[in-house]
C-alpha cells in the first residue's frame, strides 16, 4: 500500500459539509469529496514565493498550464449541482517554475527541501482521496490528472500511457497483455460491468474520449479520432498517471492524464463553464456505463453505511504512561489495525490480541485508529 497521508480524513468525509486541508504555507490544496473520483491539477498554481529559487535542473519545463485550477473548480460546481455530491481535487498553487508535482521528486523539486515537502503532500492528498474512494466504492475509482496543452489541434488529448504509435495499432493489437497490463486502466477493462475490452474503453462508442465528442469536445482517443497520428505532439500521460493508476502495481484506481485545448475550453469563464457542465453530465454517464455507479445518488448510499458502521470502544482514550489501549469490542480479536497521527502518518500496523492494542513508543500527542469497517477512533498520548 503507498503512503497514506491524513486519514483523519476517513471518518469526517462521507456526512459533512466540503472538507479542505492544506500542506505547508497553503501551497498544496486538498478538499475532500464523497464521490469515486479524484482530480488532480499540479500545474495550474500562480503562487511564486522569490524565497524559493526558480527550478532548472534536467531541462526543467516550467510552463504554467493556464486557467486549469479554475476550470476544475468549475466541474467540482457542476458536479455538485447535478448530483449533491463531491469529487475529491488535490491542486497545487504554486507556479511550476518553482515546483513539478508532475514529475519525480528529484525533478519535481530540483533538490529544495520545502519543494520535496509540497510535492510529497500533493501526492499524499491523492493517495488518501483513492484509499477513501475505494474503500467506500468498493476498489471502484477513477483518477483524472488535468493539464491544459498549446498544441495546435483544437482537441482534448486523453493519456492512458500509450504512445502515439501505439494508440495507430489495430484493436487486436492493443487488446493483447502487453499493452493493458501498462495501461493505465488495466483495471477497469478486468473489471468493467460490460466487460468491454480495452480498444473499446479507448475508441469505441461507450469511451471517455467518444463521451467528450458526442458533446461537442474532440478528443483523442475516441470514436471519432481513433489516434492522435505520429507527428502531432500528442500527450500521452505523465508521472502522476503512472503513480496514481494502476499502471504502477501498488495502485488500484484507473484513470487518465486529460490535456485541454485552451479555445473553447479554458479561455474565458462562460467556456470553463460550458465544458465543466458538459464532463459532469459525461462523468455521470460514464460511472454508470463502466462501473454502475449512479453518481446522482451515490453520496447519499455511501452517507447512510457511513453511519451505520459501527464504533470502536476503546479505553483509556487518555493514556499516560499507558503502552496498550483495551478494546471493548469481542469480534475484534485479530483484526489489523493502523495507528496513525493527526497528519495521517502510519505509525503502527498489527493485530487486536487479547483485546489489546499495543502502543510502542508513541511521543505525547492525538491519534487514531482504524479498523476496516469500523468508525475511526480517537485517543491522546499525555506527557508523562
């Protein structure tokens, strides 16, 4: 499993009002949804603190992605009005020039110490927002990295870690192993309610890219475009679609890198809007084709099993010398657990013996517990 960073976020998620966490200085953003869908935007921030020196290492790009945090923002609006729900939005806010989070964190971060740890909290936020949508939708998740491009052809470019040349190959082709197992919904064509194969979730009449088209937004992939041809400067998906799908073997949620043509799209507010409204309508259908999921009541399902689990009782919630919490709760015996602090840190992982957690070495503070399937619970460390 990859690191989980502020689980606290578990427990408050699924009945509450928009849920809104920061990383260091405000730089990374993250507002919790209730929704099986996460969206990133890693290159749309405008902050440029003159403390921090301009990133130059290995050919750094540094090139803003404009109006890309105002366009999410404006599908999370959409979003919310046709369904009552929320999808999850990790954004960066800081400009590009000083941080990548689209990149490894040695390029990323140019080796500056306050970078690692606003690119180690971007990707923290979006692995919590898949452990929470999965363990709520059942390993049902969907990740979209969203990026706005300057190449000339006025399309959406949908990246799913195929290349150009390979998105030219026959249906047959790209339905063999070799190419599904490194795409990055490799999951959702083993597990798609239709059991569509993998060309049609790419091109065909029911795929995200043929979804967009339908509505007046041409895109590649799709029904429409079947390939983006050799030559045109295609973008077919970067570090956080391989991180965060399951391109990368520890990762669950399928997803997609989505690079927005400017005109149209992101130019002015009245187009952000226009497109915002139109991928909310998509999403929701195509949740519903792909995973059958009706986003239009799925909050709502998942808020009542929230309050119908159960609550661990455990004692004392005030320790003090104390290394061992006693659980009241009989059919707990053997259960894993986690333990982690207020920022998510997992710090111990074992098992209830003899209703008994064992507590190690923990310094005066707040943490929680989890137990799969059971409320989150809270106890403090005091100074001895």
């Amino acid at each position: 499993m990859k690191h989980v960073f502020a689980l606290i976020i578990l427990f408050v998620c699924l009945n509450t009002n928009a849920q809104t966490f920061f990383g260091l200085n405000n730089y990374i953003e993250y507002k919790v949804g209730n929704l099986p869908l996460i969206i990133s935007v890693p290159h749309g921030g405008t902050v440029n603190p003159s403390s921090i020196p301009t990133r130059t290492c290995n050919n750094a790009v540094t090139v803003t992605d404009g109006n890309t945090i105002e366009l999410a923002r404006q599908i999370d609006t959409a979003l919310q009005q046709l369904t009552g729900c929320k999808a999850h939005f990790v954004f960066c806010h800081l400009r590009r020039t000083k941080i990548d989070c689209n990149r490894n964190l040695a390029d990323g971060t140019c080796g500056n110490l306050q970078m690692q740890q606003s690119w180690n909290e971007f990707q923290k936020f979006i692995d919590t927002a898949q452990l929470i949508a999965n363990t709520t939708y059942n390993n049902k998740s969907f990740y979209i990295d969203l990026h706005g491009h300057g190449n000339p052809i006025p399309r959406l470019e949908l990246g799913y870690l195929l290349t150009e040349t390979e998105l030219g190959y026959s249906n047959t082709t790209l339905n063999q192993l070799s190419y599904v197992n490194t795409s990055s919904i490799k999951n959702l064509v083993n597990s798609n309610i239709n059991s569509y194969t993998h060309a049609q979730l790419l091109r065909d009449s029911f795929a995200l890219g043929s979804y967009f088209g339908y509505g007046g937004y041409p895109a590649v992939p799709s029904l429409q475009i079947q390939n983006p041809g050799t030559s045109s400067g295609y973008y077919n998906g970067g570090y956080n679609t391989f991180a965060n799908t399951c391109a990368s073997p520890s990762v669950i949620s399928s997803g997609v890198q989505i690079e927005c043509n400017n005109p149209n799209v992101r130019d002015t507010y009245i187009n952000r809007k226009k497109f915002a409204d139109s991928t909310a309508r998509i999403l929701i259908k195509f949740f519903k084709k792909h995973y059958g999921i009706n986003l239009m009541n799925a909050c709502l399902v998942n808020s009542i099993k929230q309050t119908e689990m159960q609550e661990i009782s455990i004692y004392p919630t005030l320790l003090k010398g104390d290394k061992f919490l006693l659980v009241k709760n009989k059919n707990l015996e053997n259960k894993p657990f986690i333990i982690t602090n207020t920022q998510g840190a997992q710090l111990i992982i074992n098992r209830v013996k003899d209703n008994k957690i064992l507590l190690p070495n923990l310094a005066p503070g707040a943490y929680y517990l989890l137990i799969e399937g059971y409320k989150v619970a809270k106890f403090i460390c005091l100074p001895e």
